[in-house]
C-alpha cells in the first residue's frame, strides 16, 4: 500500500472507488483473508453482493452452524451506514487533519451529504477516538482544569447569567486535563472540580512515581500524597515558571492544549452541548496525542479502531424525541 500522498486530492484518487475501499479495509483487518464477523470462521465463498454497489467483495461464512453473509463493514461502525466508505474514508481524513476540527456544515458540503448526516459521521468518528489503554502518565504531568461555555459578554442581555465566568460559573462544562510532559494529555468532562473529583482522576491516571504540577487552585491541595512530587506554580503572583534544583515546572503544556480547544470552539463549531462534550475533547486530545505521526499515520489510526460497535443516531440523540415515530404510534392507536 503506498501512502505517500500528502494533498486530499491524492487521497481520493487513491480511494477512487467502492471497491478500493473496501479491499484495502480487507487488508488492512484481515490481510487477505477474510473472518467471518459472526462466528469469527477464516472459511469463507464469495457471493453474489446486493445493494447499491454490485462490486464490492461480498461472502457467506463456510460454517454451517453459521452460514451469514458478510462484508468487512459487517461488525464495525460503518455497518448498516448508506454512506459509501470513500465518504467515510475521507470524513475521517478531514477530521484528522484539521487542526481545529471541521463543522458538520463544511463536511457535508465537501462529501455532498446533509448536515444532519454529516453530523452523525462526525461524532461516529469521535466515537473512535476515545481513549483506550490504560497506561499511567509518568514523569512530569501536569494538571489543570477548564471550563467550557460561551462568554457572558457576548450574549444578549436576556440571556446573560450572573457568576458565568470563573471556577464557580454555573452555566459552564468543566473539563480536566492531564498531560505527560512530551507525552499524551487525557480529558475528563466532570460535574465539578472539587478536591474529591480532582484527587479521585489524578490517582486513578497517574502514576505514585511522577511529579504533578499545578496551579494553586485548593481543590489540588493534598495531591502530594498520590504522587512522588506535587509542585504548585503560583500564577496570581505573576509567575508561570517554578525553577528548583535547575529544573523548570509550569503547566504551560496543558494551557496550550486548551488553547487548541477554546479556538475549536469559538472558531469551529461556536457551540459545543454538555451531552457531547466529551467526544470533542476526544477528537482535540487524538489529534494531539498523534501529533508526531502526520496525516496518514492519524487516519489509519481512525480506520484501524472503527472495528467496534455502531453507535445509533437515537443513542447519540436520545433526549430528542423522534416525530415519526410520534405519527407511526397515533396512526396504530386510530386503526
């Protein structure tokens, strides 16, 4: 497989078609062989396929206890989709390759869905960008905590909210984040950032050996006895570099990654709801985390974690009621 292309026009002349796309899927996932995703059988015949696409590589498992028919979309989140794996493809391409993300208006104009559509892709896409190992931050981490929310003073004043801003904003997401110096950060959406929930993510994501740094905010006080060091910089005093021993302290790494995440918001997608808020911080801390492995090496990242469960449109929407179901439900009362 060659990947040397570097402009998304090579992308798409590379992923030209269907059929393309769903051979290199196969080669990636199964290296040519295909498993059957029912039963997980390696013996497998090649069948007539069905559908909007007639050649596109389509089997039926071998196992008679079994006996499905199967594609390699069947079992990972592009199964049961209507929209081709090239838009797909390229949907994961453009999530991952712009810096501050990419609105479900802009997608579905450049992939020529609608909006609604090109909504779900985008948070399928988040979906696997959710963080999975389970291995502590080491070293040098820094802590620090954010709050996501529009500013008071661009709101209408009907809508404008007293105590919107600071730690105690009540109209505001918090957001925690954890970054290894020169390593990954990892985001937490919490109801606060009391001294329980704080301690309580630090111990559970940080290693005893590392040194944590942070801010002076009280909620971090006692934080020393979860880790081998805790080191505050005093940023009310006008100083973000603690130096002690010849060794510079500051949270200026995780400030940074929440300036990537404030410009996403403002700039990108102007609003981002609670309900969802911690796939976005997914999507910015995989971009981050993958920094170093270009723009290929992110989109096969995607591709190579879309092997999981699909998530619905209902699971990601299920405090917005459903009008057709509404009128199918009052039709059948009336029969």
């Amino acid at each position: 497989m060659n990947f040397n292309f570097k402009t998304i026009h090579e992308f798409n002349d590379y992923f030209k078609d269907e059929k393309s796309c769903y051979e290199f899927l196969e080669n990636l996932w199964w290296n040519g062989t295909p498993i059957c995703p029912h039963c997980g059988g390696i013996k497998s015949y090649r069948v007539k396929p069905r559908g909007k696409f007639q050649d596109i590589p389509t089997y039926r498992c071998s196992n008679y206890k079994c006996d499905l028919p199967f594609t390699v979309r069947t079992g990972s989140i592009f199964e049961g989709s209507k929209v081709e794996l090239r838009k797909w493809f390229q949907s994961a391409y453009e999530i991952t390759t712009s810096k501050k993300g990419i609105s479900s208006v802009e997608l579905a104009t450049r992939i020529g869905v609608s909006q609604k559509t090109g909504w779900f892709i985008n948070h399928r896409i988040r979906t696997m960008l959710a963080r999975t190992e389970s291995t502590l931050l080491d070293g040098m981490v820094e802590a620090d905590e954010t709050y996501v929310g529009g500013k008071n003073i661009n709101r209408h004043k009907d809508k404008k909210i007293e105590g919107s801003q600071g730690r105690s904003a009540a109209d505001k997401t918090p957001v925690v984040g954890l970054v290894e110096r020169g390593g990954k950060v990892v985001t937490f959406v919490t109801q606060n950032t009391n001294a329980e929930t704080l301690h309580q993510i630090i111990d559970n994501n940080v290693a005893q050996t590392a040194t944590v740094v942070t801010d002076a905010y009280k909620g971090y006080s006692g934080v020393d006895k979860l880790c081998a060091k805790h080191v505050v910089v005093k940023h009310e005093d006008g100083g973000y570099v603690h130096v002690e021993d010849g060794t510079k302290f500051h949270t200026q790494n995780i400030e940074n990654f929440w300036s990537q995440l404030k410009r996403g918001y403002v700039g990108i997608y102007h609003w981002m709801s609670p309900q969802h808020l911690h796939r976005y911080c997914n999507e910015f801390a995989t971009r981050y985390n993958q920094r170093e492995d270009g723009n290929i090496g992110r989109f096969l990242f995607v591709v190579k974690n879309s092997d999981i469960k699909k998530i619905t449109y209902r699971e990601l929407t299920p405090n917005i009621p459903d009008p057709n179901r509404k009128i199918r439900y009052a039709k059948k009362a009336t029969e």
